[in-house]
C-alpha cells in the first residue's frame, strides 16, 4: 500500500460509438494525482455487455453501455439497492 492519502483524482473517459448498432458504451479509469495509483472497480464482472457495466480482466477500466437521455429503454429497469452497514463490534 502507498503512504499517500489519495486525496485527488483523475478520471479518464473514452466515448464508444458501434457503428450501425444505435449502441454506445463509455471506458473509464480513475487515478490518485498525488502519486499515479490507478483505482480499481469492485463488485462488476469482467467482459463486455450490451445491457450491463463490465471491468477489463485487471480490474482497472469499468466499461458501461450508454444511450442519449431521450431513449427510455435503461431507465424504465432502473432499480435500487442500498449496501449493507457492517455491524459494530
């Protein structure tokens, strides 16, 4: 583990266009600036999907399908899961 506090981050975005497919997906990977640490992401399973967030097999690019706001098909199997609070010893 590094001794920095990883107090400020980076993030960079590569914007997906399929061709002839109406689908678009974004790349993303976050870095500490302080010490150039990259962040990986958790609880997302490797690979690529169409219909769901996937990571690159290390881990460190969270790949997720995109669509303009006006197209309602994501939105409408919107739901919401609150994470367990660990509890106090």
């Amino acid at each position: 583990m590094s001794d920095c506090g990883h107090m400020s981050f980076s993030a960079t975005c590569e914007m997906n266009r399929f061709e002839d497919t109406g689908r678009f997906s974004v790349d993303v990977r976050i870095h500490c600036i302080n010490c150039g640490e990259q962040f990986r992401f958790l609880g997302v399973p490797a690979g690529i999907s169409w219909t769901e967030p996937r990571v690159s097999i290390d881990g460190l690019e969270l790949r997720a399908p995109i669509e303009p706001q006006g197209v309602p098909q994501i939105a409408s199997q919107a739901t919401f899961e609150m994470p367990k609070i660990p509890e106090k010893a």
